[in-house]
C-alpha cells in the first residue's frame, strides 16, 4: 500500500499508535495531549490531527473548536477507545 502523499500526521497517542500509522503517512508527528497537540500545530500546518478523547487534562472537543476557528480544511479526527 502507497503511504499517503500528504504533510505529515499530527498525533496525539503512544508509540504504538505511532508505529500503526507510519504504515499509511509519510511522517507522524507524535504528541502525548491534545494541548502539545494544539501547541505544535499553531507552529506548523498539518493536513491531519488525530486527538484523544479520552485526555483527562484537555477536551478534543475544545481543541477543535479552537481549530475550526481559523482552519476549515485541516482534518480533525477524534480517536476514542470503545
């Protein structure tokens, strides 16, 4: 399978996330809350953002509130644990 030829994944999650989907994007930028999350991508732009819901320290949610202010286009996934 061809990795997707887009900017890098900006990911909150753990190495193992990580090691999943280096199988599909170029590059994953791994970050370990939603607000180092929110910190990197107000430095650098990213196509993709996978947040986790299940952060007891910030709201996915508010995260892409604050997103969806300025950016229509980047996509936001919200990964939760089922």
């Amino acid at each position: 399978m061809n990795k997707l030829e887009n900017p890098p994944l900006l990911l909150v999650g753990n190495q193992i996330e990580e090691l999943y989907f280096k199988n599909y994007f170029k590059e994953v930028e791994l970050v370990k809350s939603n607000s180092e999350a929110l910190s990197l991508y107000n430095q650098n732009s990213f196509f993709t953002i996978f947040l986790d819901s299940d952060s007891q320290q910030d709201n996915a949610f508010d995260i892409c509130k604050q997103i969806r202010e300025n950016d229509k286009k980047t996509v936001i996934v919200i990964l939760a644990d089922i």
